[in-house]
C-alpha cells in the first residue's frame, strides 16, 4: 500500500514563507513526476509546480520566482519552499506523484495540508 503524508502547512503572514514537504511510503520500485497543486475554496484544482525523476521542473505562471520544487529520489520525498506568500496562495495544497508499484504506474495523492496566508 503506498501512501504519500505531506506536512509544513500553516499560518503566515504575507511576504512570509512556508516549506511543504511530502513523503511516499509502501512497495515502491520507482517514482516518476512528483508535483504539488493546490485548491482554493470554490475553485478548481490546479497544478503549482511539478519535478520529473531526472529534476527537470517546471512552474505555474503564478508561483514563478517565488516557489522553488526540489525532490530526494533515495527518501521518496518531494518540497515546495515558498517564499513571498501572497494571500492569493491561500489554498489546500496537495503532493501527487506517479508511482511504479509493479508494472503500470499509478497516480497518487497526499491527503492535503492547508496553507494560509493573511494580509
């Protein structure tokens, strides 16, 4: 069974930072894209940043020059540091990654930490 726990949300005032961190744990044979999104209340989920196996990264439009996504492929981890919180990235926000457990790959998803950032 692989689970992904993710954790470092909280509280912050604006212009603050946060680091999120996410852990997959079970029978896992290899990891592929690891990536963070996020949801905000009444809208849809989207994607802030995700991390391919080799460390290519790529960002949303948003979050550019503030959030940095860096993984350790040996710990099965993956973080988001966030620098310069803006109250718009108040948002639950959630680890996913593509995971090889046997001989197809499954995606998976981390119960969600809230992040919330006050003016």
């Amino acid at each position: 069974q692989v689970q992904l726990v993710e954790s470092g949300g909280g509280l912050v005032q604006a212009g603050g930072s946060l680091r999120l961190s996410c852990a997959a744990s079970g029978s896992i044979f290899s990891i592929n894209v690891m990536a963070w999104y996020r949801q905000a209340p009444g809208k849809q989920r989207e994607l802030v940043a995700h991390i391919t196996l080799g460390g290519s990264t790529n960002y949303a439009d948003s979050v550019k020059g503030r959030f940095t996504i860096s993984r350790d492929n040996p710990k099965n981890t993956v973080s988001l540091q966030m620098n310069s919180l803006k109250p718009e990235d108040t948002a639950v926000y959630y680890c996913n990654a593509m995971i090889w457990t046997g001989l197809q790959p499954k995606n998976y998803w981390g119960q969600g930490t809230q992040v919330t950032v006050s003016s």
